[in-house]
C-alpha cells in the first residue's frame, strides 16, 4: 500500500517502554503524585499530572526539561536521561531551537501561553513536534486568512460597545468628568456582550480589544460617580469586565495576564464589600490555577470561593465552585478528595436554579457539569470513564445550548483525546473530525491545543480508520496565534 504524504513526512513518537516499566504497578495519576512528592524534596515545582506521565510513555516528550531532569535524576540515583529511555538533550534541541526562531508560535500542546506561568519549572517548550510538515511561510498566510474571518466578525460586533472606536463612557473618563447611569450601563454591556461573543466565537481575537473597555471602567471608577448606588454598580461591573477580560486571556493561553485580571478583580471586591464578585474571582483564579499546573492552590482558591459563595444561597454557585475544587484534587492525584467533591457538586446541583444565581453563570447547566467532571477523570488517568462524560456533555450541549459553539467545540475535543488515550483511535478520529468542523466559528487557543495532542496521540495508529484522513486534515489547519 503507498504511504500516505502524512506517512512519509512525520517520524511517529517511539515509546518510552524504560519508563513504562519503572511506573511498575501504579496508575498514570499515582506515579504523578510520586514525581510530584520527590520534585518537593528538592525544592522543584513541576505541574505532573497523568497525562504528562502517559505523553513520556507514548514518546511524545523526547527529552524533559530542566525542572522534571532533576526530579527525574534525583527519584532514580546513579542513572542518565538515557537510562530512563529519553533521548540527548541536543538532539531534540537542536531541531527545536530552529523551529522556533522561525516560527510565530510552537505548535505544540505545552506553548498555551505567551510566557510560561511558573518559569523555567514550567512545561516544556522546547520540545521537538513529530507533527509539523508545513512549511512556516505557508502557515503564516494561511493563519493570516483565517483570522480575518470569524474575527473580523467578531470585531464588528465588539465596535458598537466601545471596542473598536471610543464609547461615550470612554470619553467620560478622558474628560475627567463623572460616570453616571450611562456610563454604568455601558460598562456592563460590555460584559455582558463580551460572554456572548466568547460563547460563539472562542476567546482568540477578541482579548485585545477587550482591553480598551476595561482601562474605560477603571478610569471611572477613578473618576468617581455621584451616587453611591452608582458607584456600586460600576465597581461591581467594573470586576466583572476584569474577569472577563481575564477569561479571554485564560483561554487564549495568556495565563499570566489572566492572573492579573483576576486579582484585580479580587481586589476590587474586597474594596466594594461584594461577595458575589469575590466568589466569582475566586472560582476563575481556581480553575485558572488548576490549568497553570498549581492544583494545590487550585483546591484553596476553590474553598475561598465556597466562603464567599455561602451566604448567597445559590446552590447551583457552590455546585460550579466544588467543581473547581475537584479539579484541583484530580491534579493533585486525590481520588478521594475528587470523588467527594464531584458527590457535593452533583448534589448541589441537583437542587435546581434560584433566582440567587449570578447572571454570568448561564453557561452552567448539565453539559457544563459533565464536562468539567470528564477533565477530573482525564487528569486523574482514567481515560475511559472521562470519555462517557465527556459524550454526554456534547450530546447535552448539541441539543440544549446549541448558541454556545465554543462549549461544544470543547467537550468534543476532551472526547476525543479521551478516546484516543483510551485506545479507540477510530472513534478518536471521528470526533476530531467534528471538532474540525466546528473551527470555522470559534477560534480558542484551548481547544486547537487539545486537538494537537489528541493528533500526536493517534499517530502511531494511522492506520485505523478514519485516523489518516483526521491527521492530514488537522496538519492543514493554520497554526494558532
């Protein structure tokens, strides 16, 4: 049978059966918690988790870092990298120093973000990509006619609230002059319209111009108002655009601009005396925590929230905030933690909506639930039982919140690394394939990174069905910004 040109231009990942064998009997998630436990007792912060544990089994990761070389060398006395299966620094390196001075941005899944959150401790971004047969010149155009798609679009509609050209509250703040009911109004518009055009479209190309009504906001609240029941509204409003510009940057892979929103928003809620503002900023820094590889200060940030939260009697909040809360344990290796927070959060949710639910909550309904419990099972290693949830938050979400896009996109790009990593590369493939299709509307820096992993994944299995169609479809995708 002739090879196919995806074949014959990529070198599949080889894996790494050394250091398979030296996780022994434990599970992807409990050898995690080893590496993490042993990065510890020598003063190393590694985010380790079992999907990095199962991407240096597969060989996807050639050669670890600097932080993980350490705790690596410390956990396993008297032996070389080369003794634990990885492969010569400089001979991945030397491949992937090339890449990058040409190319505006890896393709790989660990180049989330612009600047690694937790330094040279951070993810490896430095690592050879078995998956790159475009030539970047090509990729820089096709990236360029991509964007002036669904982003232009975008920027349409973020111009009439002050995005793309001065809005009469941004002129308010520049002369100095105080907000009023208009002002006020205009602000929460802007978040509001933020959350409706990241639920279509995915956070990619909007972060930018969403600075411009934040700096606006601020500068009010500067300014001062002439009523105090203004000046709440405009400090909470104020918050909440700093959060959601946050989420822009979380999604887009920004994370520490996203750390910064966040905190701005804490604090301008602890200055307003607002403990629902303070229960949202709460839960984002948790799940952004969570995300950056710190799942420690994922579960504390998530039991801030839950203190917050308490007092507003909204059973579906504190549903959303456990969940938080089990991601954190699932990143920590905490079965049981996880489980006793999922239970809670499941419960809580059981009790139905209240009128005491935050306006910014209504992307939180079952699919929601089942997708955020399918990344808990995922990151705890248990690739099958994240795959169920991960199906039944599309099929939910297809058929109720059909308007949320970039939610669908979501679950269905946790489905199919689910899958792949679960050994059923076919059906991977075909919801990888739906995933692909549904790139046109959203642009999420999240979901194409998952989708380059679950791509790397299913490389050794090109064969099966369907898979070779799904990898020469995705490496003709333009890279993401």
């Amino acid at each position: 049978m002739a090879s196919s040109p995806m074949a014959s231009s990529t070198q599949s990942p080889r894996p790494n059966l050394r250091f398979r064998q030296l996780r022994g009997q434990r599970s992807p998630g409990e050898f995690a918690a080893v590496i993490r436990r042993a990065a510890r007792e020598i003063g190393e912060r590694v985010s380790c988790d079992a999907r990095y544990v199962g991407r240096v089994e597969a060989g996807e990761i050639r050669c670890p870092n600097y932080a993980y070389e350490r705790v690596f060398l410390h956990m396993f006395p008297g032996r070389t990298l080369t003794d634990l299966g990885f492969s010569p620094r400089s001979a991945v390196r030397g491949r992937g120093a090339r890449t990058e001075s040409r190319a505006p941005v890896s393709h790989t899944t660990i180049r989330l973000y612009e600047s690694s959150p937790s330094g040279p401790t951070g993810p490896e971004t430095h690592e050879c990509d078995p998956y790159e047969i475009q030539s970047h010149e090509e990729s820089d155009v096709r990236r360029r006619a991509f964007m002036s798609g669904t982003a232009s679009a975008a920027a349409a509609s973020l111009g009439s609230f002050g995005f793309a050209a001065p809005s009469p509250a941004e002129a308010t703040a520049r002369r100095g002059g105080r907000a009023g009911e208009a002002e006020v109004s205009a602000v929460e518009e802007a978040v509001r319209q933020i959350r409706l055009l990241d639920d279509r479209h995915g956070a990619d190309g909007l972060y930018r111009r969403a600075a411009t009504p934040l700096r606006t906001a601020y500068a009010l609240l500067d300014a001062g108002t002439t009523r105090q029941s203004t000046a709440d509204r405009l400090h909470t409003g104020a918050g909440e655009l700093a959060i959601s510009v946050g989420w822009l940057a979380h999604d887009s892979g920004r994370f520490d601009d996203a750390r910064s929103h966040y905190a701005e928003a804490l604090a301008t809620s602890r200055m307003a005396g607002d403990q629902a503002l303070e229960a949202h900023a709460f839960c984002n820094t948790a799940f952004l925590a969570r995300d950056a590889g710190r799942p420690r200060e994922a579960v504390r940030a998530a039991q801030a929230a839950a203190r917050a939260a308490l007092p507003l009697a909204s059973p579906r909040l504190l549903s959303l905030v456990s969940l938080r809360e089990a991601g954190g344990w699932a990143g920590l290796g905490d079965r049981a933690g996880c489980e006793q927070s999922l239970a809670r959060a499941h419960a809580l949710f059981d009790r139905g909506p209240s009128d005491a639910d935050p306006e910014w909550m209504t992307f939180y309904g079952p699919a929601e639930l089942e997708g955020l419990e399918a990344q808990c099972w995922s990151a705890l290693g248990d690739w099958n039982r994240a795959a169920r949830h991960a199906r039944r938050a599309v099929s939910v979400a297809s058929a109720q919140t059909p308007q949320f896009t970039r939610n669908i996109a979501l679950y269905t790009a946790e489905l199919a690394d689910d899958l792949a990593r679960a050994g059923r590369p076919d059906e991977a493939a075909t919801a990888g394939m739906r995933v692909i299709a549904l790139l046109d509307e959203v642009q999420s820096s999240r979901i194409q990174s998952m989708l380059a992993t679950t791509a790397r994944v299913l490389l050794p299995h090109r064969r099966a069905s369907g898979v070779c169609g799904f990898l020469e479809r995705h490496a003709s995708l333009p890279r993401v910004v």
